[in-house]
C-alpha cells in the first residue's frame, strides 16, 4: 500500500522496488528479482544438490539469509534428511528404488551426494 515490492509477504529486508519512484517495468528487472526467478541455478550446499528442488525450489530464501548470511545457502527450516535429499530411498517420480546407495551419502560427508 506504501508502493514498496518486496520478493514476497515475509521478506520485508529486500526491497525490489518503489512504485512511487520507479516504473513497474523496472522493478521487475531488479537483479534479486531475476535471481529468485531463477533460482535453481543459484542454491548451493544441501538445497543446491536436492533432488527436490524443483518442487520446493529452495523454499523462502530469507530463512538461509538470516540463519547463514547468504541468501542461497541451504534452508535451515528444511525437514528432509540427508538420504532424502539425495534421493536414497522411494523415488518420488516413478516410486523405484534410488540407485544413490546410503553409504555414498556418508562417505560423502552426510550431506553431499
């Protein structure tokens, strides 16, 4: 109501924008705003290799901001274990077995695939 645009309701620390000075046209070319778009490419650490990530894309963003200082680190708020984020298990598309055996996901330091 204030012409502000933020990435959404809950992330009121990164402002895109201000409707009242700005062309609607160029807010939506803020470089967060294209990131967030996009941001598969960005995620890193356990959100970056979850085999999930499409469906969540990473969830909200402010979370690892706050919790890491970097806004595409992994989302602490996350509830799938390490085997999960590695597939290791049913698969959720066609509910097979995964071929990611548990014992890479240890060696590979309990969160790395």
């Amino acid at each position: 109501n204030r012409g502000r645009v933020f990435p959404d309701q809950f992330w009121k620390s990164a402002l895109l924008g201000d409707l009242r000075k700005q062309k609607f046209a160029d807010v939506l070319q803020n470089p967060l705003r294209k990131q967030l778009q996009n941001r598969s490419e960005f995620l890193t650490g356990r959100c970056g290799i979850c085999v999930y990530k499409s469906l969540c894309r990473g969830s909200h963003r402010e979370r690892a901001l706050a919790r890491f200082g970097d806004v595409w680190a992994s989302d602490p708020a996350c509830v799938l274990n390490d085997a999960e984020i590695c597939g290791e298990g049913i698969d959720g598309v066609h509910g097979e077995q995964s071929s990611v055996p548990t014992d890479a996901v240890v060696a590979a330091g309990g969160g790395m695939c």
